[in-house]
C-alpha cells in the first residue's frame, strides 16, 4: 500500500522538491527529446533505427531520473512494485544504448558481440529484479561488465579517424557520455559517497546530437534551395523546347495544355509542320516522372525534329524516330502519336506507338483512331502502319497522353476515355483554348491527386 500524501509532512515534500528540482527539470528535458525523436521518425514515415533508439534511450533515462528523485520516492513509499521497477531500469538503460552505438556504426564486429550478450544477460537481471527484488550481486556484476565494455569502446574511439565533422561531433558527445557512466558504475561498484554525474554526460551527448541535427537540417536545407533552384531552370528548359502557339492558320485551329505533375516530366508535344494548309502534330509520354523523363523528352524532340522529312508520312517519321531513341534511353521507353492533317487534299494520316487513340468528333460522335505500333525506344525491329481518313468542315482531334484517362478519383475509378468524351461532347462548342482548358479542368476535378502528366491538344478542321 502507498503511504497517504497526506502523511507526508510539508517540510518533507519542500525539502526533496528542493533537492530534486534538477533532476525533475533535466528528466523532463530528456523525455522531451526522446518524444521529439520518436515523433520525427513518425513523420518520416519509415523505420529510422538511430531516432527509435535515441528515443528509447531518452524516454529511459529521464524516467529513471524521476524514479530516482526522493520526491517520488516519497509518494510511492511503500509500494510493493516501486523498488523493483526503480532498480530494473538500471539495467535496461545500457541496452538502448548499445543498440545505438552499434546502428551509428561505432561497433566492431566482436565488440557487437559483446555488447549484445552483455544486453541479453542486462535483460536477465533486470527481470530477475522484477521478480525477486534489488541484489547488489546483480549491481557488481554488470558494474564491472559495463566498465571493461566503456573502456573498450572509449579507446577504440579515441584511436579511430572519422569521415567528417558530424561524425567526430557525435562520436566525442557518445565517448564524454561513455566516459561519465564508466566514473558512476566505478563509483556504484566501490560504494562511494559521492554524486552522482552521469547526467551530465548524458546531456553532453544530447548536446552533440542536438548540434549535429541543426548543422544537419541547415545543410539540408541548402541542399533541398540548390535543387530547387535547378528545377526551376530545369522547368524553364523543358518549357522552351515546347512549341509556342500553332501559328495563324487559315484552316486549322489548334490550342496544347501541358500540366506536369512534378517541375520537369515526361510528356512531351510538337509541331512537326505547320501552315496554312497542313498541320502535323506529334505528342509523346515517356515512362517515369521527374528529371530522367524530362531530359528523354528533350531527346524526344530532337528525334522528331531530325525526321522532319517525313512529316506527311506518320508511318516513317514514327519509324526514323524508335530508330534514333532506341538504345540511348536507358531502358525508359516512350509512347507516342503522330498526326498529319492536309487541308488541300482534305484527308488525315495517323499512326501511334502504343499510345492512347486519338478522338475524332465528327457531327456529335466521338470516334477513337487507333493505328499502333510498338512502342519507341524498346525494340529495335518495330513496325508502323499508317490509318487515312477524310477531314470533313468542322471536324475535331484530340490527342492526349494517358494520365488524363488515368487519373483516379477517390473510389478509384478511372476518369477513362468514356469521361473524357463526355467532356469532349459537353464543351463541342467551344473554341479549342477553352474545350482544352474544359477537359483539364475536368480531370482534375476527377481525380483525388494528380498522379501523372497531363497534355491534350484539341485541333479543328474549319477551311476558310
């Protein structure tokens, strides 16, 4: 049974608050850090086994700081478990520690195994305590086993060489840390009267640490200004190899909406010809996101540029550019669809490279143009056929690339090609600036996230 606060006389409780107003405060602080580390690799999101352990060890020792103040002592005087709980934690304390060491890569390989056999007998009596309460046998024994391990580990860290100033921080905190706790198992092991300052050196290691994460989190930060800063040029690069407005045309109105889902990516569109009688668009989706898929787009366009020759022959130009990419994309493959429109001689020619079929709204019915060939960039023996069709007054094409049909909204359901022709039919009237913007809108609108880029290009046929 607990002795009753209200046996406790004032002048007690004033006088062990007094005496343990450090030790409180201290404990608090180290608890609070112990929190802080747990809650950070939380937010990471993955299993960081320096901040776990940090965490165990921290919440550990201030426990124990607290379990140790006479403040407490005196609240729980009498309780059956508080002794034993008060000396087991002890023991536990090294274990964290250890592990800590061992996963920052201060263990060599036989001081690990002994330090985890050293963890495992800890385990033991800490138990032990548990079960038949304190021994000093137990506080002997592993006073000595802690005091040859420490001293092992300090001479093996005074002697070694360090990859740089971080590592050299913390690995002094952990050794002045190492050095204070051999002092207080000496002192515990001879039973001298004498304070005890093991915290100290557990705050100089906090102290380290918390020295290392600022010079860390600063260096990150200066990392985290210099790439987005190269993303941005990077960004202004991919944009200008994308073609400005289709020029003025007497026959052909065409507006392109590009939406990347990172600062640089993968899809990519062109103009291969444009006048006032003919109109060939390419559009291409390289696999990926990110910087890889922008600098293959780049080569995307130089391989459709160089087969410029081939511009009324889809077929050819599809052929001449797998031809260029294939073996210079590391492994990435690129889809792409190819249009050639003559007002003169009012027909279309399409071919793709497993890409989505290009829409054809003709008289409210949308209909899919699909002609596909293997893909770009992924087989070197790869054969393309060409589809021709009459262009009718009025007609509307539309290509897009496949993050359009795939967005997802919160269900799951795709936004798919039957979406996008509704939308296609629902914004019919509208010029090709705003249905490009319409469908966009429209998409994302669907989709809970944007998982992929968007581009769409919406072309109308209106011979003067």
């Amino acid at each position: 049974m607990h002795l009753p606060s209200s046996e406790l006389t004032a002048d007690q409780v004033l006088q062990a608050f007094r005496h343990d107003a450090p030790s409180l405060f201290f404990g608090a602080v180290i608890i609070a850090v112990g929190l802080v580390a747990a809650a950070f690799s939380v937010i990471r999101g993955k299993f960081d086994r320096l901040l776990i352990y940090l965490a165990f060890l921290a919440g550990l020792y201030g426990l124990r700081m607290w379990m140790k103040s006479d403040l407490l002592y005196l609240t729980m005087r009498g309780s059956f478990w508080f002794p034993r709980v008060r000396s087991a934690i002890d023991f536990v304390i090294p274990i964290p520690v250890f592990l800590f060491l061992d996963a920052a890569g201060f263990l060599h390989r036989r001081i690990r195994t002994l330090t985890y056999v050293l963890s495992w007998g800890m385990g033991l009596f800490a138990i032990a305590t548990l079960a038949i309460g304190p021994r000093d046998i137990f506080y002997r024994i592993t006073g000595v086993l802690l005091i040859i391990t420490l001293i092992v580990l300090i001479s093996r860290g005074l002697r070694r060489t360090f990859p740089d100033l971080d590592f050299l921080i913390l690995s002094r905190g952990l050794l002045i840390f190492a050095a204070f706790a051999v002092w207080e198992n000496i002192r515990g092991v001879l039973g001298l009267r004498l304070p005890n300052i093991e915290p100290i050196g557990f705050l100089a290691f906090l102290g380290a640490l918390g020295y290392v994460a600022a010079r860390q989190t600063l260096r990150r930060d200066q990392e985290l200004n210099e790439i987005q800063k190269e993303l941005e040029v990077a960004k202004r690069m991919q944009l200008s190899i994308l073609p400005g407005e289709f020029p003025s045309s007497a026959n052909f109105r065409l507006a392109a909406r590009y939406v990347p889902m990172t600062s640089v990516a993968g899809d990519f569109y062109d103009f291969i010809v444009a006048d006032g009688t003919q109109a060939g668009i390419l559009i291409a989706d390289v696999s990926g996101h990110g910087v890889p898929a922008a600098l293959i787009a780049s080569m995307v366009k130089l391989a459709g540029t160089s087969q410029r020759a081939q511009a009324a022959n889809p077929a050819g130009l599809l052929l001449g550019m797998n031809a260029a990419l294939y073996g210079n994309t590391q492994q990435q493959f690129v889809t792409a669809a190819y249009v050639h429109l003559d007002a003169a001689a009012a027909r279309f020619t399409y071919s793709a490279a497993g890409h989505p079929p290009m829409l054809l709204l003709r008289d409210g019915i949308v209909t899919g143009i699909a002609e596909n060939g293997l893909m770009l960039a992924a087989f070197d023996h790869a054969a393309y056929r060409n589809a021709e069709h009459g262009l009718e007054p009025g007609d509307r094409l539309v290509l897009y690339t496949d993050g359009l049909i795939e967005a997802t909204n919160a269900r799951g359901d795709f936004f798919g090609e039957e979406g996008l022709r509704r939308v296609l039919l629902e914004s019919a009237q509208l010029p090709p600036s705003v249905a490009s913007d319409r469908i966009i809108s429209a998409v994302q609108q669907w989709s809970a996230s944007q998982d992929d880029d968007l581009t769409v290009l919406v072309c109308d046929y209106l011979p003067s």
